[in-house]
C-alpha cells in the first residue's frame, strides 16, 4: 500500500550540548495530524552519508514501502553570514543532508527514486526559501527544485519562505564555529508547484 516517506537529516540542527547533540525528529503524528498517506516511513540520513549512500537508502525505503504516494525531504539551509556578531540574519536554502548537501549539480541522484512512485504522487520540500527566485548556483531556489522535480520525474512542491532570526552575544569558540543567542522570526512565503520535465 502507497504512503508518506519522510526522509530527514537526523542531525539537524547540529547544536551539540553537554549531554550529546540536539536532534530534531519529525514523527508520524505529526504527518497523521495533518492527513498524509499512511502507512508512514520515516528515513534518518545520518551526518557522515555521502550521497550515493543516502539516495540508496531512500531508494531502499521506497521498495521496502511498495510505492510512495508523498515524498517529503526535510532539511534546513545555511546562513549568509554566520559570523554576523548581531541583529537579524537570513537563512538561506540549501538542503542539508548527511556529509553532502542536495544541490542541483548532485539532484541527479534522486532518479533511483523514479519508478517507486504511486500514480498521481508527489513530493515536498520542507526547507526554508526552497523556492526562492535566487538560484544561488543551484545550491538553492527554483534550480534546485525543478532539478529535484527533473530527476523524481512527479510534481514537487516548494515555499518561498523567507526565514530569518535575530542573534546577539556572538562568539568564536576555540573549537571552532561560533556561539550566540538565537531567536526565529516567523516566517512568509508562499507555495509554488514544479512539474517535471520531459526528456
């Protein structure tokens, strides 16, 4: 029976305290609270995966799952400026998955993926500014998502989110990276629908 594979970067955000890293785990009722396809499969991508390794994990998934009716693929963007010491700072897009992100020069991978969809499927992006206008070199915008649409071969859908936190006490810490005080701002955006290609 067709369903939801939500597939999402199992570190995210990547924030690590003293008792380990901060995960952020997107559950199935959470999906079932919002009326997508049962049954649910959801699909860490963990830190260290290379591409290759994580499109064959999503590949497996489907197989295991028979068909896909939705695809959701959840990650989360970079910032323009991380060492912005204060005031507000944009995210921008960027899929940020395992040890490599999806970008438009590596959506090719998702082709395994093409024959595993039910009739009538599609796919969504649950990431900040997916579908920006900017293209950013394809690591973000309306290139990535129609590349991701080119490669599925089924519809995917996009927000044009703008998403943006304010950030104060910046610090560089000897480790590496920096430390501040982080606020999201809600976001704004609309829903824009990407159909593939033919070839």
């Amino acid at each position: 029976m067709a369903g939801t594979l939500l597939v999402y970067d199992d570190s995210f955000p990547r924030a690590r305290v003293a008792a380990g890293p901060i995960r952020n785990t997107p559950s199935a009722d959470e999906l079932r609270a919002n009326s997508y396809p049962e049954p649910f499969r959801l699909l860490p991508i963990w830190e260290a995966s290379s591409p290759d390794t994580y499109f064959g994990a999503m590949a497996d998934a489907a197989d295991a799952m028979g068909r896909v009716e939705r695809l959701i693929i959840f990650g989360h963007g970079r910032v323009v400026n991380a060492a912005q010491g204060a005031g507000t700072v944009r995210v921008t897009t960027g899929i940020v998955v395992g040890a490599q992100d999806i970008s438009a020069s590596n959506a090719s991978g998702l082709s395994v993926l093409r024959d595993k969809f039910a009739r009538n499927a599609q796919a969504e992006l649950w990431v900040c500014d997916a579908a920006a206008a900017g293209e950013s070199g394809g690591q973000s915008g309306r290139l990535l998502c129609q590349a991701i649409a080119d490669a599925l071969g089924v519809t995917v859908i996009a927000a044009t989110i703008t998403q943006e936190y304010t950030t104060a006490n910046q610090a560089e810490i000897p480790s590496g990276g920096w430390q501040s005080t982080a606020q999201f701002l809600p976001w704004e955006g609309t829903t824009v629908r990407f159909s593939p290609r033919r070839r």
